[in-house]
C-alpha cells in the first residue's frame, strides 16, 4: 500500500501497523532498536509528498516537520506529538490487521489464536461502537494502536490542514518519537528545533478524554549483601540473600499493588528480582499522584527493608531511588489555556470531552518538566499492550477533527 494525498487516517493506520517498531529496554542505543527508523523513513517520505518541506529523521530516530501559519495573527506554535514504538511487551513482529465493519455488539474472537477474546464484559467502551468499524490483531500479535493510531491521526490532520487552507492556524509541529514505551521518549529530543510553544501527545484511549494528570513515579533499587556458608556448616551462620529478597516482597502491602489499586490510589509494584545466596537484588516502580505519596511509600518500603534485615544481622543493603516522572498537572495548571482550548477542540469534533487523570505516564510528563507543556489527547485505542488492543475507525476520525479544531481554536484565540 502506498500513500495518496487523499489517504483516510484508516489507510495510513494499517500502514504503519504492520512495520515492527518495538522498542529494546536492554538496548543502550537511541533509538534502542534499528526498525523504529523503518517507519520513521516512511512517514518523512509521506510528510514531504503532502508538502512538509521541513520533514526530516534525525540520528535519534526523531521525525520533525511543521505545518506552516497561513494566518497573520500571533499565534504560540503549538506540537501534536506520538511514538513510533510499541511495547516489549508482547510481539508486534508480523501484524496482521482485522477490520470488523460495522460491529453488531458481542465478544470478539480473534482468529490467529481462538483463546483471545476482547470481551464485553471487560472492554464496557465497545457497547458505545455499534455500527462502527473495529481494528484489532489477529491474536498473536498487538496491533499497535499504541501509538500509531495517534501518529495516523495526526498525519491525516496535518494533510487535511495543508488541503484546505480556509482553515487558519498558525504553526503546527509535528514530533514523532523513538523509544517511549520503555521511558526514553524524550531523552533526544532537540526543543530549539522543534521551536514549539505547547504541546499535545495523541496517546490516550476513549474518544472525548484530555488527561492533564498523570502519575509521579520512580523506580527503587534494592540491593541485598547476604552472608554466604558452604551449606553443610551454615546452622546460625548462613543469611541467605535470596531469601531476604523473598521475606521483602512477601511484607509489600497487598491493598498497595497494582492488582489492588484504582482511581487516585498510588502502589508499589516489583518489577525484577535476581540473585544468588551472597548478593540478591530487588527493583520496584513506585506510583502515586503526589510526591508527598510517593516519598510515603518509598520511606515505608526502606522501613520494611530493615525491619526484615533484624533478623539477618550479618547482611546489608542499599537502597537506591530513581526519579522516573513526575505529575505534568503540576505544570499544566500555570497554563490553563493548553487544556481549555483542547476541551473545546474536542467539543467542535461533537464529542462531550472528559478532563481525566492517567494510571501512568507519557511523554508529556517528562515534556512538560523540560519546558512544553503537554496534556494528553485521546487517540482512540484500547487494551493496550496485549494482543487485545483494539480501536475503532470512527473514533480515529474523531481525533483527527479534534487536531483540526485544536489548531483552529488556537488561532481563533491569540
């Protein structure tokens, strides 16, 4: 398939699906794996074929472009911003798009693998897409809606700008990126080119949702120093690490896991342990909306820690915390005006817009601490990370008029 300047946001989405772009957390390189400058090539070839003559992939695997003013007034340039990425975890080599047109309601089987069903029950969103035509993997792999029904979004609003120039706006960026499913998003990305003002990441679910909130969040690094014996000698010598390791997880509150928390409720989840008897190690993520919460949780975390190394007295450890992000809300309430303009972008798309909080981070978390301030728009996908993702053309369409309003709201407003 290749692209026409008459491309519907359908056409480029099942485009970029099928190039494999995930992201290598045990990479050192930027971007972590080669295969994200597959689809970033492609997008510069079609940014520039609707006339983007700035478009561009840089070292990094970042792609630039803009779309220029075509009105006189004043207007703070503004960036619409997606990962090229998918997640590490699950497959995305070898994706085979399904279209369910015109769902009549129920469970969705898969066909590549019968046992995976998007189920009623668990996915309540797809009672309000009757009628409409829903994009899923054949089961065996994700789809890949994260993010690239946002990145298919904003091309197919950046194409639809440059063809109807009646529609005034001022300068619009746009930015895709390398590696953010695996907390590299951003590292790269170069602000003075960019040169944009405020920001927005297409990288939400449900059609209408500005999420302005997000998690903090830091990782915490536990390091057990046990006391190794020979086994046969070991009676009231040995402490062995690993089972100090073990005794820490088995104290971590269970009301305070991710399994067991929703809404505004923060927690501590082990993500990594390893070890052997001498030395074992033990990595967590800490999540909460306020930093008073997280340094809670973590001072609670390091109280378990040596309440279980009473009864190892010949052991140690280290303890070792690790900024990851923090809540843009903080930022994005100096700015009021990014979010509201949004809110009525989504509104002139026909939708009733709901103002949200994220479980989780994006980009724009980190964006926002490094001086862009930027909230996240829906894109319209769902079950993210699993071979159970799922969006629906319709509500991709409702992103792109959001994208459309937004930069037309901006320019009406300056």
């Amino acid at each position: 398939m290749t692209a026409t300047t008459t491309d519907t946001v359908l056409d480029r989405f099942l485009r970029y699906v099928v190039i494999d772009t995930q992201s290598d957390a045990s990479s050192s390189t930027q971007p972590s794996t080669e295969k994200q400058k597959n689809l970033g090539r492609l997008l510069v070839e079609e940014l520039l074929a609707i006339g983007l003559a700035d478009a561009h992939l840089d070292e990094h695997g970042y792609v630039y472009a803009t779309v220029p003013a075509n009105t006189d007034k004043q207007v703070p340039v503004i960036c619409f911003c997606s990962h090229m990425d998918t997640a590490p975890d699950f497959t995305g080599t070898n994706v085979k798009p399904q279209i369910l047109r015109n769902y009549a309601g129920g469970d969705i089987r898969l066909s590549g693998d019968p046992q995976q069903v998007i189920r009623v029950t668990d996915h309540p969103e797809l009672a309000n897409q009757i009628g409409n035509d829903i994009v899923t993997s054949d089961g065996t792999t994700l789809l890949g809606a994260d993010d690239k029904a946002g990145i298919a979004e904003i091309m197919t609003a950046a194409q639809f700008l440059i063809a109807n120039p009646d529609i005034k706006h001022g300068a619009v960026k746009l930015l895709f990126t390398a590696d953010e499913e695996i907390g590299r998003g951003v590292d790269k990305v170069d602000f003075a080119k960019l040169g944009a003002t405020f920001a927005y990441t297409m990288d939400g679910e449900t059609a209408g949702h500005i999420e302005d909130e997000t998690f903090s969040a830091d990782g915490v690094d536990i390091a057990i120093s046990g006391v190794a014996i020979h086994p046969g000698f070991a009676k009231g010598r040995m402490e062995n690490a690993i089972k100090i390791v073990g005794a820490i997880v088995d104290r971590l509150p269970k009301d305070m896991a991710p399994e067991t928390t929703e809404g505004r409720e923060g927690f501590l989840h082990p993500t990594a342990l390893s070890g052997s008897m001498e030395k074992a190690s033990l990595s967590l993520i800490v999540r909460d909306f306020t930093e008073a919460g997280l340094a809670a949780k973590e001072q609670m975390l390091e109280d378990t820690v040596r309440d279980v190394l009473q009864a190892y007295p010949g052991s140690s450890y280290a303890f070792t915390v690790k900024e990851q992000y923090r809540n843009m809300k903080v930022v994005l309430d100096r700015h009021p005006e990014i979010v509201e303009n949004a809110l009525e972008a989504v509104r002139r798309a026909g939708m009733e817009p709901v103002r949200g909080s994220i479980r989780g981070g994006t980009d724009g978390s980190r964006l926002s601490f490094m001086g862009l301030p930027c909230p996240n728009i829906f894109a319209g996908g769902h079950a993210f990370h699993s071979p159970l993702e799922w969006v629906s053309r319709q509500d991709m369409e409702k992103a792109v008029k959001t994208i459309v309003e937004l930069a037309r709201v901006w320019e009406e407003r300056a």
